[in-house]
C-alpha cells in the first residue's frame, strides 16, 4: 500500500479510531529515541547541573515557576 492509500483509508475509520490510529503512530514515531539528540541532551543536563552546584545559577523554585505559568495562561 502507498501512504496515500493508507490515509484514504484511515479517513473512512470513525473519530476515536482515527484518534487510537494517531495516538499509536505517535508513539511509534518516538519508540526509538535519537541518539544524537540523547546524547546533546546529556550533556545539557550536566552542563546545567554543574552550574547550579557550583553556585553559577541559582535555580527558581518550583512553586514560583508555576505561579508565574498560571498568571500567563490566566488561572
């Protein structure tokens, strides 16, 4: 089957099955992580690490960080 059959065809399927089709192709799609952006991301995470630990960055509270995300958003 092409890709275009495979759409007509999920087309013609009810609107929670297109959803169940979406949801599982989704997480087909990130089933195998990319090991490149696995190993930038690493790096990232220790690089901001060592900054809050040596005293560099001074990390905000959680409870702040989500006071400021309710007044953007609105709640």
């Amino acid at each position: 089957m092409t890709v275009e059959q495979i759409v007509a065809e999920a087309r013609q399927l009810p609107r929670e099955q297109k959803g169940e089709l979406f949801d599982w192709l989704l997480a087909e799609s990130f089933a195998q992580p990319d090991p490149e952006i696995d190993a930038a991301w690493r790096v990232e995470t220790r690089r901001r690490i060592e900054e809050i630990q040596s005293g560099k960055v001074q990390g905000i509270p959680g409870e702040q960080v989500m006071g400021e995300l309710r007044k953007i958003v609105g709640l």
